[in-house]
C-alpha cells in the first residue's frame, strides 16, 4: 500500500467595508437612521448581511473554478481553480472539443472518461450557457424526455445512454471553451474552520459613525487524482 499525497495551497481573502446610515437621508427608509450617539443596529442588516454574502458566495465558485493566480485579475488572482490546475496537470487527459456542438463535445469528454470514473459516478461539469444549449440540442435530437436511471434535478441531466451526469456549474459562468469530467469527490475545497482564519463582524465606528464589516476567510482547491479527470476545450 503506497500513500501520495497533493497539497491544496489556500489564500486569506479579505472584504472591508464601510457603509454610511445617512445616505438613506432623504429616502422612504431615512426613519431607519438611529440619530442618536449610541447607534448599534445597522439599518436593514439582515438584507445588507444576505445580499453581501450571496454575491460572495458566488463570486467564491466561479474563484474555485477559474482561479489563475497569474491573472492580475481582482476577483480570480487568489488561488488556481480547478480548470487551471487541470490545464496544468500532466496525468489529465486532454480532449479537443467543438463548443458550437455542445452535445457532441460532452460525448467526447464522457468517452475519454477512465472506467473507474464511471463506476465512481460520474460527471461532466459545463459552463450554464452550455448546459442551456446542451438541452436544447437534446430537443432538437428528440432526447429531451431522458432522465436516465433516476430523475434528475433541473440543473443535472444523465446524458442519453449513460449513468453520467451533465451537471450546470454556476462557477464556470463565462467559460464556454471547456468541460470537465470527473467524479464529485475528486474535487476538495480547503479552508482553515478551526482557527481564526474565518471571520465576518458587522460594527458601528464612533470615530468616524460610519458601519464596518470585515469578511475574512482561507481557501484553496485541489484535485485527487488528475489521472481521473478529463478536460475538454476548443483548440
């Protein structure tokens, strides 16, 4: 019995911001303003609180996707995702795919697809532009009536004649060049839960009254075994 091992390299991210009461002045929530010199409650919290972290939430998936620490880019520089490591990864098995043929370019990917994939459950992650155009193809091939073994969700879908699913990942919104195939559990986010690397504080600032939230995590991706992964893309 051999052990290996792959390190999942992480990233402390950060989001501060300052969010001022008086700039509802003048509008329908102004009588949400606490004009006093204790003011604790933050108007709407709950709503601001919600709606910061969905939009981190999402811009967090589509960073574990398409992270490229070599991209300058504000939202993706912090780590590699998992399409940059495959891209990277020597024991990938690269597929060239037609993305005008989306239906025929997740046959290409899932046949390439080693047999223990299969037997793992397998999964061909696209991008949600292709997963729409992807069912429509199945309309127009008359397959749109195939659910596969069992039912599945509106945003999974086996391909015909297989027991893989074709899965829509919000996180590759934008990359409609390339597929990836593996099995779930192939795929590891790596955060740091037990020390105080996570933090999120919502609190009000006599010096300057205004509000401070501070957002604060420690995350990274890894794939397994690159060997049981397929990556498709345009050449």
């Amino acid at each position: 019995v051999s052990l290996s091992q792959r390190d999942i390299e992480t990233a402390v991210i950060k989001v501060n911001l300052d969010i001022c009461p008086e700039t509802l002045r003048g509008k329908y929530a102004e009588y949400l303003i606490k004009t006093n010199a204790t003011a604790e409650t933050l108007p709407f919290e709950q709503f601001i609180m919600e709606g910061i972290t969905n939009v981190l939430t999402r811009k967090n998936e589509v960073l574990m996707w398409q992270g490229d620490k070599a991209s300058g880019n504000a939202d993706l520089k912090w780590i590699d995702g998992f399409i940059k490591i495959a891209g990277a990864e020597a024991g990938v098995k690269d597929v060239t795919i037609d993305a005008d043929k989306i239906y025929d370019a997740i046959l290409a990917v899932y046949m390439e697809l080693p047999d223990e994939v299969i037997e793992r459950g397998a999964e061909i992650y696209v991008s949600p532009a292709n997963f729409r155009k992807f069912m429509q193809e199945l309309v127009a091939k008359n397959f749109f009536h195939y659910a596969g073994a069992t039912e599945a969700a509106p945003e999974e879908f086996y391909f015909p004649g297989t027991n893989a699913k074709v899965v829509l990942t919000p996180g590759l919104t934008g990359v409609n060049d390339k597929i990836l195939g593996t099995f779930a559990k192939n795929l590891f986010y790596g955060c740091d839960m037990e020390g105080d690397a996570e933090d999120i504080k919502v609190w009000f600032s006599d010096d300057d009254d205004l509000y401070k939230l501070k957002v604060k995590w420690n995350m990274g991706v890894q794939i397994a075994f690159p060997d049981m992964v397929v990556l498709g893309a345009t050449a």
